[in-house]
C-alpha cells in the first residue's frame, strides 16, 4: 500500500516542482552568503555598517524575488 502512494505521488511530480524547489534552495544560500558576506565586511570597517545594512536588505528582498518569480511561472 505505501509504494502505491508513493507511485501515485511521483506521476504526479511535475518538474517545475524541482525548479521551484531548486530557485527556493538557490535563494536561501545567496541570502546565507549575503548575511555572511555583509557581516565579514561590517567587521573590516564598521563605519560603513549602515550602508553594508541597507545594500544587504536591499539585496536579500531581490534573491528572494527570484523565488516569487519561479512560483508565478510554475503556476501557468
């Protein structure tokens, strides 16, 4: 009975799933490298911690898009 299941649900499978699940994984090491990034760099000089901020936020909220866009195409 589980492997029926489990048949049924990969017939099922489409691959934009893995491409949104692939764009959702891609995102969430960029913003990771970014923090990291942005946090090594605040260290080097903290005088430009606010401009290191606002690019960072800046930044995060366009990777993340890139997740919003592969949902929005995987839906049509």
């Amino acid at each position: 009975m589980p492997f029926e299941i489990l048949a049924q649900a990969a017939s099922n499978f489409n691959t934009w799933h893995f491409a949104v699940a692939a764009a959702a994984l891609g995102s969430a090491i960029g913003i990771g490298l970014l923090g990291s990034k942005a946090a090594e760099a605040t260290g080097r000089n903290p005088g430009a911690a606010g401009s290191i901020l606002t690019l960072s936020i800046i930044l995060a909220a366009l990777i993340e898009g890139i997740v919003f866009f592969a949902i929005f195409l995987a839906k049509n």
